[in-house]
C-alpha cells in the first residue's frame, strides 16, 4: 500500500511538472435552459493547459429563468487554441450532466456541446473569455468568463 500511495504522489507531481499551466475562472451566461425563453446564470471552470494548444478541465453553471426552471450543469471540457496568428481563438467540447429543478422535483439529462471563444490576456495572467456555446439540453449560450492563469513552467 505504501508503494501504490509512493507510485501515485510521483505520477501527480510527474504530471504536474509536464503540464504547461493551469487557469480558474468565473463567469455569467444567458442561456436557452428553459423552454419558456432565456435563462440567466453563472459558473465556475478550472483546467490543465497540456501544452499551448490543448487543455482539459471541469466547469459547471447554474441558470435560472426566475420563474419555474433551474439548471445546474456539471460538465468535463476539452479546448484547444487554434493555430492562427493570434492565440486567442478556441473551440471547447464540452460533454456531462444536466439536472433541472422544475415544480419541486429533478430531472436528469445528458450534457453534450461546442463551444467557441477568444481568451484575451491582461495585466500579467488575467483573462477574460467571451465564448457562445451550442448542444444539448442548453441549446445555445452566449457567455463572459474571467479568470487567472497560472503559469507552471516559470
């Protein structure tokens, strides 16, 4: 047991070592949750940066559209920057689980999605990204995140 407890704090710090950063961020989002128009809410994502063009991460979001319907999401994302000029540009998968809280009771829903955005950086490893997503069950989404970057390899 002492070995497999050594084996695996090597692993993470091994793995830690590879990665090139990590980020958290929180943001808002006007979301099409609900059948009976928008829904307003915010959330929080945090991830690995792989190396300059990919990462992975968990973000959940909680929506509602103030009337009957709320959405808690929760789901795994994978993003990676694409090759242009300018390191902004992104496309997100995103894939998990939904539960919407309607007339006292929960429904349970599979989460799957793209999503699009721009990370812009500012003084020093802050970032804002506005991003629109699309899938199911939230339709579409258009959103702002803001959050800080933590360089691992400084």
């Amino acid at each position: 047991m002492k070995y497999l407890f050594l084996a695996g704090f090597f692993f993470i710090v091994g793995s830690l070592y590879a990665l090139s950063g990590a980020f958290a961020g929180l943001g808002v989002e006007v979301n099409a949750n609900t059948r009976e128009g928008a829904a307003f809410g915010g959330g929080l994502s945090a991830g690995l940066d792989i190396n300059s063009q990919f990462s992975f991460g968990l973000k959940t979001n909680f929506s509602s559209n103030f009337d009957a319907i709320s959405t808690l999401d929760i789901a795994g994302l994978f993003r990676y920057y694409l090759p242009f000029q300018f390191t902004g540009l992104f496309v997100q998968a995103e894939l998990g689980t939904a539960v919407f809280f309607e007339d006292g009771k929960s429904y349970p829903a599979l989460l799957g999605g793209t999503a699009f955005g721009w990370r812009y950086n500012f003084l020093g490893n802050w970032y804002v990204e506005p991003c629109v997503r699309g899938g199911y069950p939230f339709i579409w989404g258009v959103g702002l995140i803001t959050g800080y970057h933590f360089d691992l390899k400084k």
